[in-house]
C-alpha cells in the first residue's frame, strides 16, 4: 500500500512540476523540498523495515538454539 501511495505521490509531483511556470522559482523550489522529504521519509521507512526484519530473524535464530539446549548450542556455532 505504501510503494502505491509512493508510486501515486511521485507520479502526480512530476506532473505538478511540469505544470509550474519557470518563473514560479519559488513554488518549484518547495515542490522539490516535498519531494527531497518524502524520499527521505521513504529511505527511513525502508531502513526500519528491513532492521525489523532483521531483528526478527535473530530473534528467531535465538529462539531455535535455546529449543536445541547446551549441545544444539555447542554443535551450531
């Protein structure tokens, strides 16, 4: 739902600037500034995305060698 609204934003942005006459510096410079923002917004979605994935992974990872006990431990690592 996200990279749809994402895709959308972008979408009607670009359209938007080409809209905006060259003489409206102004207005293009704060279309860009929202554009700069939500790509950075997106950027840090992604990194806390795949940073929860991760700790997921490990969480699960822990999880399993503590179900083995002290030899599965000793065996897996």
């Amino acid at each position: 739902m996200l990279a749809a609204w994402w895709e959308g934003y972008q979408r009607s942005a670009l359209e938007l600037l080409d809209e905006i006459p060259l003489s409206d510096e102004e207005g293009a410079k704060k279309l860009i500034l929202s554009i700069r923002i939500v790509r950075k917004m997106k950027k840090s979605f992604e990194q806390y995305v795949e940073t929860g994935e991760m700790a997921k992974q490990e969480l699960k990872e822990l999880l399993e060698l503590k179900e083995k006990g002290l030899l599965g431990r000793m065996f897996n690592a």
